[in-house]
C-alpha cells in the first residue's frame, strides 16, 4: 500500500512554519547547518515571488517553495548531508529560473550549485515528449543525447539521483487529482525512476514509486488487489500475531537479540508476482510474511535453524542474499515454512544494518563507509558508476541510440547474476544470461570464437541459463567467427543487449556479398521448411521496408532484420483482395473451421479448412466448392487440388485470408532421427514449453536402421511460432530433419 504523510509543518490556515519543519528532519544537525537550512527556505521563499517559467510537470503543483521543503523531507530519510538537503529545497526555484545557479553558488558554496547542475542536466530525461503508450525510453530523435546526459550526471555524484528521485516522487504524488499529467508522470516513473530506485538499492522510495506509477497506469488492477487485500487484513494481521508470539517464544529460548515485525506486501509486488506466474491472488503465499531483524550475521544463520526447526521448510524457496547478496547491495536470508494451520509463511532474516542498507541502498554505503562493512557493500556503488560507464561506452561499439537506451532500460529494472571464471574471478551478469553473454563480457574475441561451454566442470548447451555461483569455462576455437543463429532471438543464444551489439557490429563489417548470400540462404531454407512455395519476395521486401530484395537479403545475413520479421510480412501479403463485392464468409460449426476467409462474389457461405494440406494464414489458398460442406480451403500448390480442378473447374473459387485470424491452425509436422531414448519425450517437451497443442502423435521405427519417423498434427498460431518450433526440433541431438508437411 502506499505510505500517506503528515505534513505538521503546515499550518490550519495554510502557512509553513519552518521551525516545525525543520523538527521534521530525522537527520540531526549542528547549529549551523541548521542556519543554513533555514537561510536556504528563505531564499526558496523570496523567489518563489519572482517570474519564472511554470513547468508542464508541476503545472497546478504547489509552488517552488513548498515543494522544496517536501523534497528536502524525503531526503532527511535517506539520511543525506546538508549540501544536498538545500539543494533539494532550491531545486524546483532553479528550474522555474526563478532563481540562478550564480546566487546559488554565492550563498552556499560551488558543492551546492553543483549538485543543481547535475540535477538539471539529469531533468532532460523529464523532458522528452512521449507519444501515448510509448516508453519513455522509447526510440525518438534525441534520445541518446538526452540519456547520456543523465547517465554522466549520475557518474559525477550519486547525490544527483537522489534529489532527482526525491522530486518525481513529490510530482507523482502531487498529480493525484490531475487526471490530464497523472499518466504521464505515472509512465515515467513506471520506466525510468522505479528501476532506477530499485538499481540504487533505495527500497524507501522504490516502493512508493512503483505503487503509485502502477495506480495510476493500471487502476483497474491496483483497486482489485487492494480490495483482496482490505479483505484479508484482519485474518493476516491475527495470523501474523500468532506467529510472532510463538517466534518470541523459541528465540526467547535461545537467547538471542531480535526485533520482530509483519511485512507488508506492496500491490505493484503482488501484481508482478501473478504476471510472471500465471496465477491467481490467492496463489501469492507470500502475503503472509514476517522480518527478524538481529544484531549479528552470525544471528541470522540461528535465528533460521531455529525457524526451520520450528516449522518444515518449502524445498526450493530459500534464498541465501547475505552470501550472495543481489548486485544492488540488498542482503537478507529469504525463507518459506509451512506454518501455523497449514499456512505458507515467508520468513525474511537480516541484521539491522542490512536493513537499513535495504533502506536507504547506496547511501548506507556512505553512512558506514567508516565503520566495518562488508566489501561487497564497500564496492557496490563503485559497481554502480562502472555499470554506468559500461552503458556509455556501448554507444562506441554500435553507434546507435537504440541499442544504449535498450541496454539502460533494460539492465536497469533486472537481477544479476554472478559466476566465476575459471580464475575464481566473479563476473556480474543480467539475469538469464547465457554461457555466450559470459563470453562477450570477458572478450569480444572470446565470444565471436567461443563453440562451447563448461559450467562447474560439465559440457552444457550455448543456451544454458547461468545461476548464481556457479563456475564457467569458455570452449573455443582458433579461428572461429560468430554465428547468424546466434541472433535470432527465439533460439535463445544471446540475452543481453549488449552481447547482440557485437555480434550484430561483427556481421556489419562483412563483405555485402556474403551477407546477401547468408540472408537468401537463411530465407530459402525457413521458407523450404515451411513448405512455402509461392513467395512474392518483391512484395515481401517492400513489407520490411527494404529498396530491393537482396538488400533485404544482406540485412538478414548481418543480424539487422531478423528472419521472424520476414516471415511475418510474407504472412500479411498472402493474395489480400480488396474488390467491394467481397465478403467474408462465416467459419462453419465442423472443428476444422478456423478464422475468416474471404470468397469471392459469395457471401454467408461455410468453409472448413481441407485435411489433406491444411493451409495456414500466409499461405495461398484456392476454395473448392463440396457438395455437402461449403467452401473447402486448399493449398494453391495441394495435389489434391489439381485433381479436383480437373474433374470439376467449375467449383473452383478464389479465396483469400480475411484481415486478422486469430485462432490457431492444424499443421502436420514431419520429423526423420535417429532413434535413441527420450527422443519422444525431448519432442513433446519443446512442444510443451512453448505451450503448443499436439493433437496426434504418429512414430514408425526401423529397427535394422535405428531410425524414427514421426508425423504429429499440431495446432500453431501463425508461421513464425512455427519456425520457431521447427528450428529448436532441428537443434536436438539425433534429428536429421523436420518440415512442415504440405500435404
């Protein structure tokens, strides 16, 4: 839920008394930073009197003085020095230029002033005009100028994020009743600043930011959780009771020090988890949930045998972050026990410092950087600058904006993962990367060689998703070069964006033939497999926006337009025919009848999709008229076709796909291996993985030979999840071939 505030500095007749507020700071302050905190609202004060420029952002907001005071708030909780407290409060009256960074610098020294000028560097990011449901970091002119800006304004201090971060989080609270800018602001935090909080390890503010963003951009979802959850409070909030007082009582036992509390779960949180999980509300056991706060680590390691001593832990839901904390800084012991009643309890162990490091994020660094701290705490905000270097330095390798707001937006909402090299050196990765998104992080040359991969001493797949601890070998060869495979995304070969750029520059530096030869082989061979055979591939490449075919051929081969795309826009050029006296005809009741046909001069009439070739939207159909069925839909090329067009001509009708089929079509699928165990059940796997239908299943071995045939009718959407399929069949170890079957 998101926090509400008192502000007790504001009077009942709407004045600001400063001495109240400046009771407010949680951070104390000695006597004379305490005058320049007051010198600072004061000038705040004067200036918000003088003309200046009203912003589109903070339109009908409260003005600069007081939206001062409230960012200078939320940075006393992040616990922030008086420089970047004053700057805070003179911020929005420096960027309504009502007031200069000159005066600034004047009355409170060139650190302050040079906080402004980062923050105002970083506010391009604000300005960017986003059309309706696209991203922030969407692909405009300008962008990469703009995200550069903000990324060296957080390379030079990370205080600048934090002002910067405290001033969306007053405009989107502001905008609650201004339904014209909410969705705007709402948008931008969703994208840019949420991520951002949560990058930086600043829990305090990430969850209000997200909660607010996701109210406002999804309010249908937000109040539907919210009422679950007012639904439940008063049996969670009994149940998390009972649970203490039992906790109390064996760690009382013990002997320990400990601090025990119920953990909210936020709306934006609960959300998330069903999305990812296709499941329902009541399937999130971790509403219920408790925080043991002790004073040691070595605490926590006994508060959780005690725990799991007291209730049967859940195989595979325990998450040790104090040995292997995530990349930003977060620490704690993550737990899940069948509780009281049979109920699934989450149970999360840290110290207090851990918690206020999860908090507060990089500014616990600075807090305890005197004191006795972990080095990967120590290093995490040095990690943080390096991953900010490492997002500008992208833009040297590809040139395009693009690919650097890809990679920001992107690495910035993910986990990480880390893995050892062989060395015992730990590489910090996106998480889901692959052995090859390793190999492009340690070398480009590493990976363009790289033809295979260990992972803790076993031989695993290029694909292979890394976990966390685990070692990595890179296998490779003298003179290997990167693969056109490896780009495709649906094989899953490369999951990091920057990894894709330096296969993607690789490609462009070879020779336009080769990769005019690389794409019309690529092409020919996805559409052979397809049993397309009526291609216009003119009317394909001015689809892809290509000038001619075989510069649609050379961007295939140099990993600049993906194969799927063409295979997409040969679908939606499949004979459309746009004369007035068509109409669609209805889909029969028979179960073969799928999507909209369009025939010709014929309205009202029912089709059915013939068993014999089973056409799929993109390919080119001819109707035969039956004499008890309606409209039967054929292949153009089907043999069974040709035979009827000769016993009856005259039956023969022009047809074609209607706008927008939608359902899934019957396909058979033709596969020839070598026969070994699980052979089968690898097959049906992949199709279960990619949640397709298998309606029939055919095998015939030749045991003389030791090979399987096999012939499966299943149901697919449309012919790029078909190729897909086909290509990671192909990729199983004895398959020789697999082909869509035209007939």
């Amino acid at each position: 839920m998101v926090r509400v505030r008192e502000q007790s500095h504001i009077t009942p007749t709407g004045e600001i008394d400063l001495e109240r507020w400046l009771a407010q700071l949680p951070t104390l302050h000695r006597d004379d930073d305490e005058h320049r905190l007051l010198e600072a609202c004061r000038l705040a004060r004067v200036a918000r009197d003088r003309p200046g420029r009203d912003l589109s952002d903070w339109a009908h907001d409260p003005d600069c003085f007081a939206a001062g005071l409230d960012i200078a708030l939320i940075l006393a909780e992040l616990h922030v020095g008086t420089d970047c407290l004053i700057a805070g409060i003179l911020y929005r009256a420096v960027r309504e230029e009502r007031l200069t960074l000159d005066e600034v610098e004047q009355g409170f020294g060139g650190g302050v002033s040079h906080l402004l000028s980062g923050v105002l560097r970083m506010a391009a990011i604000s300005d960017l005009q986003t059309q309706i449901d696209s991203p922030v970091l969407g692909q405009q002119h300008g962008q990469k100028d703009n995200i550069r800006k903000m990324l060296v304004a957080l390379v030079d201090d990370f205080r600048v994020a934090l002002i910067k971060l405290a001033e969306r989080t007053c405009a989107i609270r502001a905008v609650k009743n201004d339904e014209e800018r909410r969705w705007s602001i709402a948008r931008e935090v969703f994208d840019v600043y949420a991520p951002l909080a949560h990058r930086l390890g600043i829990g305090h503010l990430k969850w209000e930011l997200e909660d607010l963003s996701f109210r406002y951009i999804y309010g249908d979802a937000y109040r539907k959780i919210a009422r679950l959850l007012d639904g439940k409070r008063l049996e969670r909030d009994g149940y998390i009771a009972r649970v203490a007082e039992e906790l109390t009582r064996v760690l009382g036992e013990a002997g320990l020090q400990f601090n025990i509390s119920g953990r909210a779960k936020h709306i934006y949180s609960i959300w998330r988890k069903m999305q990812r999980k296709g499941i329902g509300f009541s399937q999130v056991y971790d509403i219920r949930a408790v925080r043991i706060l002790v004073p040691e680590i070595r605490d926590c390691y006994a508060t959780l045998g005690l725990v799991h001593g007291l209730w049967r832990n859940i195989p595979n839901e325990f998450d040790d972050y104090i040995a292997n904390p995530k990349e930003n800084g977060y620490r704690s012991l993550h737990t899940a026990v069948i509780g009281p009643e049979g109920k699934i309890l989450e149970v999360q162990i840290r110290t207090t410092q851990m918690h206020e490091e999860s908090e507060l994020g990089v500014c616990a660094h600075w807090r305890y950087k005197k004191s006795d701290v972990p080095s990967n705490l120590a290093s995490s905000y040095e990690e943080k600058i390096a991953w900010l270097r490492q997002v500008l330095d992208l833009n040297d390798v590809v040139g395009d904006s693009g690919d650097v707001v890809e990679q920001f937006s992107s690495d910035l909402a993910q986990d990480r993962v880390y893995v050892f090299t062989p060395n015992g050196d730990v590489v910090n990765l996106t998480y889901g990367a692959t052995p090859l998104d390793f190999a492009y992080h340690v070398h480009t040359e590493i990976g363009h060689r790289c033809r295979g991969a260990k992972v803790n001493g076993a031989i695993v797949p290029l694909t292979y998703t890394l976990q966390t601890g685990e070692r990595v070998e890179i296998l490779t060869s003298r003179q290997g070069v990167p693969k056109r495979d490896w780009l495709q995304s649906g094989l899953g070969y490369l999951r990091t964006s920057r990894a894709r750029a330096k296969v993607q520059h690789w490609f462009k530096a070879q020779a336009r033939e080769d990769n005019v030869d690389a794409g019309r082989h690529l092409l020919e061979r996805e559409f052979r497999r397809l049993a397309l055979t009526s291609v216009d591939y003119r009317r394909v490449a001015d689809k892809v926006h290509m000038p001619t075919v075989d510069d649609m051929y050379a961007a295939v081969g140099a990993g600049d337009l993906v194969y799927a795309t063409v295979l997409n826009a040969a679908q939606s050029l499949v004979e459309k025919r746009t004369e007035p006296q068509l109409q669609v005809a209805r889909p029969g009741n028979d179960p073969l009848s799928r999507g909209q046909i369009r025939v010709q001069g014929v309205g009202n009439l029912l089709t059915h999709m013939a068993g014999c070739c089973k056409p799929l939207p993109g390919d080119a159909i001819t109707g035969f008229i039956t004499r008890v069925r309606g409209v039967s839909i054929h292949r153009s090329d089907c043999g069974r076709l040709l035979d009827l067009q000769e016993s009856a001509p005259e039956r023969v009708i022009e047809v074609a796909w209607g706008e927008s089929p939608r359902e899934n079509y019957e396909v058979d699928v033709a596969i020839e291996a070598y026969d070994r165990q699980g052979l089968l059940r690898d097959i049906t796997n992949l199709f279960a993985n990619a949640r397709i239908n298998v309606l029939a299943i055919a095998t015939q071995t030749n045991k003389k030979k030791h090979t399987a045939t096999m012939r499966l009718t299943v149901e697919v959407p449309d012919l790029g999840a078909l190729s897909k399929l086909l290509e990671r069949i192909s990729r199983l170890s004895n398959v020789v071939s697999v082909a869509r079957v035209s007939e």
